[in-house]
C-alpha cells in the first residue's frame, strides 16, 4: 500500500507501516508545514491513502474527493492506547487491504468505521 503520513500522524505508525512493507512518505521528511489542501492533492496526484490524526481531513477529504480520491485512514486514539497505535494500525491495513483506496476509516481502540468515499 501506499500512504501518505500527515504531520498529525503519529510517526511511530509511518515507521511500523515502513517496517511491514509499506510504501510510506511522511510530510514532515517532505514538506513540514503543508496545508491540509496541499496535503490533499499530494495524495491525490501520487494515489497515496492519507495517514491522519487531524479530524478536519475527514471534512475535507468528502468535500474535495467524492469518490476520486485514495482515500483516508483517519485515527483517533487516546492517550492511554497510543502504545499500541501502531500495531494496530498495521494490522488493520493488513485487514483492510486494497478497501482503504476510495474509503475513509476512522478507527478509534474500540472500533473501526468504514465509509466509501
């Protein structure tokens, strides 16, 4: 898979995705300080799944997208389970798979949503 780590993301999943295999370019090696929107089209153009904590890329993603764009996995996790934030990231894309291109999935430690773009 091929995703796209933006600054919110935490960058010990980017290094977990990399480790499993995964094409991974992290915004902040890349352009530090990139608007969401720039974030958005970078995505789009290299056909990257965007790694995000920042809930305002769910917004953005469904009124930019619509059904065009990579898709977005969006994490929203707690303090207490940030140890286990990457493992579990890693095993859900194992699961998901090719699912992730065209979707948005917000996973939280207790469940994960999945929505078509």
């Amino acid at each position: 898979m091929r995703f796209l780590a933006d600054e919110s993301c935490d960058f010990r999943v980017v290094t977990a995705l990399r480790n499993a295999g995964h094409d991974v370019v992290a915004v902040a090696e890349v352009a530090r300080g990139a608007l969401d929107q720039a974030v958005l089209v970078r995505a789009q153009e290299e056909r990257r799944v965007i790694l995000a904590e920042d809930k305002d890329f769910g917004q953005l993603t469904v009124a930019t997208q619509r059904g065009t764009g990579p898709g977005l996995l969006l994490m929203r996790c707690p303090e207490p389970a940030r140890a286990e934030l990457p493992a579990a990231i890693v095993s859900l894309v194992a699961r998901l798979g090719d699912r992730l291109i065209g979707a948005i999935v917000v996973w939280t430690p207790r469940r994960t949503r999945y929505r078509a773009i």
